[in-house]
C-alpha cells in the first residue's frame, strides 16, 4: 500500500501540472465528448506500460543518454508545432461544433492520441529516467507485485484527473457558444506554441552541449 500511496501521489501531483495531454484533453472533450477523456488516458497508459517493461529490461540506460533526450526533445517540439498550426488554422472556425465539422476534421483517435502526445513530450521521457526510475528500483524489490503497484497507482491518478477534466469541460460545453469554443482552441493552440518552441530549446541546447563534449574530446 505505501508503494501504491506514494506512485498515486506522485503520479497526481505531475498528471495536474498544464502541458501537451492536458490541451489535448480540452480539446478532444470538446469535440467527441467525455469519453474522449477515459480514451486519451488508455492510450497515454498503454505507453507508459511499455516503458516500464522496457524500464524493469534496461531502457533506463538508453533514457538518461543525452542524445536521447535531445533527439526526443527537438522530434517532440516540431510535432506540437506542427499540431498548434492545425488548431489555430483549422480549429477557429464558427461551424466547428456542427457534426459534419467533427467527423471530417477527427484526425486521430483519442487513444492513439493518448500514445502519440506522450511520446513527443521529452519532460514526460526525462520524468521517467530520472524519478520514475527512481521510484521504479525500490518497487522491483517486491517482483512483480511490487511493478503492478507502482504502475497501477501512476495510472489511476492520471485516470482520476484527466476523467475529472473531461467531465468538467463536457458538462460546459453545453453552455458554450462557437465563439467560446474558438477562443478556447485558440488559447490551448498558443499553448502549444509555448511548449514547441520550448521543447524544441531544450534539443538543442542538449544536442549543442553534446556536440561541445564531443569537440573537446
């Protein structure tokens, strides 16, 4: 139960903080409904669950590589620019809660959505080399039980929050008009925007560094 506690917590207090899942939570609900939510949160946890496979295997090794963390970073940081341009080009239009609007523009489902954001955020990679592995060594200690705790915490906070939003923004969204609807996709497009370019910073200082390092040796 302390293992179970403690990934519970530490899953929640990172599942609250505003980044790339979290808008595209928003923004899904609003489109599908609530249980775009539920579906983005299997898709986030089916590569989560992966990771920990391949983290109990070794992959952590693999993680804490700068180049890894460079390369995901810059990778992460052009495809939420690429994903902001089609929110603030194709989102802001005053047709798009009509049904014909929702069917032609779905792009991908919520669930491979859920793998796909996860995958392009590099502070998601770096939170798991570093604390993720951190809390992952000591639950090893107790086999598989104590992986399946550890993980099955982690998951249900993210699941406990980002259902929370879903039904939050779903409930509103009854109330609200395209025009708020275009403002919303619109503030979390710009989001988005903040976090490309800052993640797209953080490759390549990490890949200069890198290439600093090399240099010199």
């Amino acid at each position: 139960m302390e293992i179970f506690l403690l990934s519970w917590a530490v899953g929640f207090s990172g599942a609250i903080m505003p980044g790339p899942l979290l808008t595209f939570n928003i923004k899904e609900t609003l489109k599908r409904g609530f249980w775009a939510g539920p579906q983005l949160v299997l898709g986030h946890a089916v590569l989560e669950g992966a990771l920990v496979l391949g983290l109990v295997l070794g992959l952590g090794t693999l993680l804490e590589l700068e180049i890894s963390r460079g390369i995901i970073s810059f990778l992460g940081g052009a495809f939420l620019l690429w994903t902001a341009w089609g929110m603030l080009r194709y989102e802001g239009k005053e047709s798009i809660l009509s049904q014909e609007s929702v069917g032609r523009e779905a792009g991908m489902s919520p669930v491979v959505a859920g793998v796909v954001i996860s995958l392009a955020n590099p502070y998601w990679t770096i939170w798991w080399a570093t604390l993720g592995l951190g809390f992952l060594i000591p639950a090893q200690k107790m086999g598989v039980t104590g992986v399946l705790l550890f993980f099955s915490g982690h998951v249900l906070a993210d699941f406990i929050w980002y259902t929370t939003v879903s039904f939050a923004v779903a409930g509103g969204k009854k109330v609200i008009n395209p025009k708020v609807y275009r403002g919303v996709i619109i503030i979390c497009g710009l989001f988005l925007v903040y976090l490309a370019f800052d993640f797209l910073r953080l490759g390549v200082e990490t890949l200069d560094v890198m290439g600093w390092v090399l240099r010199e040796n």
